[in-house]
C-alpha cells in the first residue's frame, strides 16, 4: 500500500520455497510422526522439519509461522 506515494504497508507471500542448508542426522528408530529435528534454511533463519528431510531439499515454509508446509521435488 502506498501514500503518497511512499510505501506504508507490504504484503509477503504466505509461503516461500527455502534450500536446507544444514539439519542433524535422523536417530535409529525415530519415525515422522514422532519427532522433527533442527534445519538451517539459506535464508538464514532455524526451523524445525521432519526427519525425512536432508541438506540440499527445496521445502516451502510458511512465512507468517515459520514452519515447514512441504518438501519441493
């Protein structure tokens, strides 16, 4: 939104795709149900994801709770 022609309100996309930088190994017998593990996204934020997830996936986060929607193929 603008006023005067300057910008006094923005809109962000309510989910954004992120690359894992880094995330922890997965325990022996943790299952996705029952836990998710610490991720560092390139943007530079900490989330957590489950544990099918590794380095290098494309996910989707939402932006308004900063927590994992979905992995991107």
């Amino acid at each position: 939104s603008l006023l005067d022609e300057k910008p006094i309100a923005i809109e962000l996309p309510k989910n954004i795709e992120c690359i894992v930088d880094t995330t922890d190994a997965v325990v022996k017998g943790q299952t996705a149900a029952s836990s998710y593990k610490p991720a560092k996204l390139n943007i530079g934020i900490n989330i957590t994801v489950p544990p099918f997830i590794e380095s290098g996936d494309q996910i989707v986060i939402d932006t308004r709770t900063l927590k994992y929607v979905k992995k991107n193929k």
